[in-house]
C-alpha cells in the first residue's frame, strides 16, 4: 500500500506542475499578444480597428497556424484569460460610465439608445429566424450591434451558456461590420448634412465597439467627440437590463424544470460593473486611480480577446457558413436607416 501511495503522489506532483506552468505560460501568452496589439492599435489605420479587435485577430492567427505545445497545456491560461480576466475587464469598464452626465443630457439620449437596442435586438432576432441560424448566435450578434460590441457578447455568452467558437463567431463578425461603419464615417462625414453634435450623435448611436466609436467621432470636432462618447455610454448602462431581460427568457423554461435551484441566473459581473459605475459617478475614488483602472480594464479585456481568438478554428467558420455575417451586415444597414428617426427624437427633446 505504501509503495501505491508514494506511486500516486509522484504522478500528481508532476501533474500539478504541469497545471501550474498551462496556468502561467497561458496567461503570459495572452498578455504579450495583448501588449503586442495594443502597440498595433496606435497605428493610423489600424487605431480605427482597436486594440480589442486587433487582440481576437492574433490569438486566431497563432491558433491556426502555430502548433500548441503538447508538454505544457496552454490552453488552462487561455482559458482563464477569456473567462475571469475578460470578466475583470467588464466589472472595470464600468469606471467609463458616470450616471450624472447621461443624466444631465436629458431624456432624448435614454430615449434614443433604448430605441436603439430595442429596435435592433428586434430586427436581428427576426433575421436570425428568416436566415434559420443558430438562436444563440443570433442573441449574440443581436447584443454585440446594440449595446457595446465584444463587451456585450462576453457579456451575455454566459447567460445562455454559448458555445465559445459562437462567441468568437460573434465577435469577429461585429468587428468587421464596425471597423467599416467608422470607416463609412470618417470618410463621409464632410458630405454628410450634420453638424458636429448630430454627427456624434449618430456615430455614438450606431457604431458598435467604444474604439469605433472615438475614431469615428474624431473628424467633428470636441463636440463631436463628447456627444458620441455620452450617446455611447447609454448604450453601454442599458447592457444590465438588456442582460436581465435575456436572462429571464433563456432561464424560464429551466427554472421550471429546476424549482429548488435558487441561484440568480445572471452573472455577477454584471453588477460589478454596476457598482464600478455607481463609485466613478459619485467620485469615491480618485481620477487618477480611475484613469489606472480604466487602463487596466482594457488590458483585461484584451487579453480576454486573445483567449477568445484561440478558440476559433477556421473549421468553425465554415461550419456556420455565411449566413451569420449576413445577418450582422443586414442588422447593422437596419440600424443606419434608423438614423432620421434618432435626429427626430434629439431635436425634439432638445
């Protein structure tokens, strides 16, 4: 007996090891190309793009076309970096978001970025139908276009426990589509019969990722700028009730099946973002500090980007075929049609 257990021990000591070192060189593995990425996205054409979308493309990248090593399992650092540090990413994003000043902009910005993801979220459910895709996926695409891009989809994945090649479907597929919306903008922005806080404001409605949105925003000016950023944030506040709703849906038929499980089907860094936002709008901690976290958030989320990204096998895409970029495309055009009536409502309450 002695001899088994000593036997025993020595094959766990090592295993432990190994989990250690998949943990460590995992992790380190996200965080090189995260710090890689966010120099990237200091390039000019490539600042349009985001240190976010830049993370996702490289972790697929090296996962298609770099060999894993087979002593070390990579994967449970990977892992860990696409789940708790994207999380983490989330709970301090909500430093971004000061309850105050969508406040003081008064009730056309509610108004418009609830019509905004209720339309949307609406109109790609409805695609997703007509296209027969995957609802889940669909869900996905729906929350990405109308909240707050890859932000929205880590978000809501758990709540209708999707698969993470659909997720990383998800994301990429939302930042094609906003990478050429702000593009779209950029370019067109002289022609276009806006003044500068009707621009951001359409931008700040339409565009999918924060990156898009401040890259867009640029050409009209500071004032453009702000309101972009503060229509953006709207959006980003409506993600918790949005998330709620898409709980409650997706877990009704379980909490049938499942009347003794009293847990709260909705992940708990939701409300870590909400408490983060609730702390940046009555100032309890210190700008600096914030500025530090907020650095820190993006970082988290990158890296959570390229865990994500080494998920995806070009396998996957072909398995879903083309019919999920189709609807993230058709969404997106619907969202843009909706911009007269945004510039009704703004003018009307303003």
């Amino acid at each position: 007996m002695g001899a088994e257990r000593i036997q025993e021990v020595e094959w766990i000591e090592p295993k432990k090891r190994r989990d250690y070192k998949g943990y460590g060189f995992g992790i380190l593995l996200t965080l090189i190309f995260a710090l890689v990425a966010g120099q990237i996205a200091r390039l000019p054409f490539f600042s349009i793009m985001g240190i976010m979308i830049i993370s996702i493309l490289l972790g697929a990248i090296w996962r298609n076309s770099v060999s894993m090593p087979t002593t070390v399992n990579v994967s449970l650092g990977t892992n860990f970096s696409s789940k708790f540090l994207l999380r983490a990413g989330i709970i301090l994003l909500g430093f971004r978001l000061s309850f105050a000043d969508i406040r003081n902009a008064g009730p056309s910005i509610f108004i418009i970025d609830a019509l905004v993801i209720l339309f949307t979220m609406i109109f790609i459910l409805y695609l997703g139908k007509v296209f027969r895709i995957n609802k889940k996926l669909t869900i996905l695409l729906a929350a990405g276009t109308a909240i707050c891009g890859a932000a929205a989809i880590v978000a809501v994945a758990p709540i209708i426990n999707n698969k993470k090649e659909h997720t990383a479907i998800a994301v990429s597929c939302i930042a094609v589509f906003g990478t050429i919306g702000a593009l779209f903008y950029i370019f067109l922005f002289p022609y276009l019969p806006l003044n500068e806080s009707e621009f951001g404001l359409i931008v700040g409605a339409t565009l999918h990722e924060l990156a898009h949105v401040v890259a867009a925003s640029v050409p009209g000016g500071e004032a453009a700028s702000d309101m972009a950023i503060l229509v953006k944030l709207g959006r980003v506040l409506l993600l918790i009730p949005v998330a709620l709703i898409i709980s409650f849906f997706m877990n009704k038929g379980s909490q049938k099946d499942q009347k003794n499980d009293k847990s709260l089907p909705v992940p708990w860094f939701i409300f870590g973002f909400l408490l983060m936002s609730i702390i940046n709008t009555f100032q309890l901690l210190p700008e600096k500090i914030i500025s530090y976290l907020l650095v820190l958030s993006t970082y988290f989320l990158a890296m959570g980007m390229v865990g994500l990204g080494m998920n995806i096998k070009w396998a996957d895409f072909v398995k879903v075929g083309i019919k999920p970029i189709a609807v993230a495309g058709i969404g997106f055009l619907g969202l843009l049609a909706l911009t007269p009536i945004l510039l009704f409502i703004y003018h009307l309450f303003s």
